[in-house]
C-alpha cells in the first residue's frame, strides 16, 4: 500500500560544541521550525535530531529548576546513530523520496591539491562526504535525495576577510560596445587558492543546496527563512519540481542584503555593511525529482 506522506524528512540542528572555542548556536531554532514547518507542508514524515535531555527523549518535559536530566549532545556517533535509523526507515516503508537538512558549523579543509567539506558536531569534526553522502549513495542509491546544508565553506587556510561576499559592482552603460568592458580595470592574477576547487559532493538521484558557494560563509536563519515561505506560495495539488523550488530560493536569495558588520576594537566602534548571500545547487540528474503531493 502506498504511504500517504511524500516522503521523508530528517532535520539535524546541532547547536551546542563541546570545544570552548567554537561558538554555540543557540539562536538557531527557527531553522529546525521552518524547514519541519515546510516539509510537512510538502507531505513529508519528519523527524527532528536535535540537543535534548534524557526525559524529553522519553516522551516527558523537563524541569527547568531540575539538575537530573542530562543533556544529550548531537556527537558524531550520535548523529550516525539517527542518520542509519532514517536510512532504515526509508527503505522500510518504500518512500520514494528522503530530505536530509543539517545546521551546523562548516569549512573547507585543503588536502594537497583540493577542499574537502567537514560538518561540525558536538564532539569534533566529520567530512561531510564521509558521513553523509557515502552512506546514502550505498544503502539508498534508488531513492530520491534532496540535501540541505546550512553550514560554512569558509577555507581553513584563508583569511576570514576572504570568506564574505560583497556582492559585485555594475556599471550601466548606455553603449552597447562598452558592455565587455571591465568597470574596475584589469583583473588581478587569481591566487593559488583560487585555483584549487572543493570536491563536488554529488551522487546520483541526489540534488544537493549549500547555504553559500564554496570558500564563502553562510548567515544563518536565511535559507531556512526562504524555503517555508517558498513552499508556502506553492499552490494547492500542483507537481513540485525539486530543482525549480530551489532555484526560485536563490532567485530571492540574491535579492537580499544581509545586514553584517565586525566590532572595531581600535576605536571602540561596531562597523557594520551589508552581504550577500546565495545558495549553491548541485546535481546530476537526468529527470526532474518531482513531489506529487497536495499542499495542506
């Protein structure tokens, strides 16, 4: 018999880091509300992983005043843990689609001649392609895969100056034969850096969307923003191409100014200029992955 959901739907937030060094995320909740939110939406079963105590975990509540509930971290066993349960879901009850999102802290990492991807867990960090990709392309191949990432690609062997993005002037021009000229002059040699390329996570039946574009970082609470409100003007009982719905997210991503800045210690001043920010789809795909759904 076939399953009334879509799909199904697992949602990682990780918030809290077991190095003193690495900031906690505590204010990321509404990743883990809109993107569940926009699922369901979608038709999906979710499942949340997320920090909990021992008797949330057990159905209960908690008590704030108490001190006998100890929390429970998203590790990197932890995680694996979940991430095999999901797998063995999904292939128990025949979905035909599976969504992985996953909040963290991201970079690149340069191995010799080429980045890798590392997600950032409780206890350490993991190659995103070793933890996530490797054991989705062996154990569900067949079905179909839709990949979110909200974390950093900010390179491990660069300045953090080098890890925003600005945006890129545009100068109008009346004559058409000043259209291939360059406003700004020539363009400066590209560094070694910019020659070396991170490994394009891509499986088949897959479409994956990082937050940012390689060796740029990611401004949380955004992506997850655009994709609820996206799958909220879908209208009722229309076929959802996967890839279209994440191209219209980066069509308004690229419209949006991101308010960011860094605190001047000089002179005691908080600078604050505006960022941009844009997804990064990849795929290789020969048909659309298309959600035969009714919105609710």
């Amino acid at each position: 018999m076939a399953s009334r959901f879509t799909g199904y739907a697992l949602v990682v937030n990780i918030k809290y880091f077991k190095d003193p060094g690495i900031k906690n995320r505590e204010d990321t909740v509404s990743d883990q509300v809109n993107v569940i939110a926009a699922f369901e939406k979608l038709g999906f079963d979710t499942k949340l992983v997320t920090e909990s105590t021992d008797t949330e975990r057990q159905g209960g509540v908690s008590d704030p005043n108490t001190t006998d509930s100890a929390e429970v971290n998203v590790t990197i066993d932890y995680f694996k843990r979940e991430f095999e349960e999901a797998r063995k879901h999904v292939k128990e009850q025949r979905y035909d689609h599976f969504a992985v999102f996953i909040s963290t802290h991201g970079e690149e990492v340069r191995e010799t001649d080429h980045y890798i991807h590392k997600l950032c867990f409780y206890d350490g960090d993991e190659s995103t392609e070793e933890i996530l990709f490797k054991p989705l392309d062996k154990q569900l191949r067949k079905v179909k895969k839709l990949v979110i990432i909200q974390a950093c690609r900010s390179r491990n062997d660069e300045p953090d100056s080098e890890d925003e993005d600005l945006g890129v002037p545009i100068r109008i021009v009346e004559d058409l034969a000043e259209e291939y000229q360059s406003s700004e002059g020539d363009s400066p040699p590209m560094t070694e850096a910019e020659t070396v390329h991170c490994v394009p996570l891509c499986i088949p039946n897959c479409i994956t969307m990082f937050s940012s574009p390689s060796g740029k970082a990611a401004y949380q609470g955004h992506l997850s923003d655009l994709l609820l409100k996206t799958v909220k003007n879908l209208k009722c009982g229309e076929d959802v191409k996967v890839l279209e719905l994440l191209r219209e997210i980066n069509r308004q991503f690229a419209e949006r100014d991101i308010d960011w800045g860094t605190y001047d210690n000089e002179n005691k001043i908080y600078l604050s200029y505006d960022v941009k920010n844009i997804g990064s789809i990849v795929h290789c795909l020969t048909e659309h992955i298309v959600y035969r759904i009714k919105i609710k």
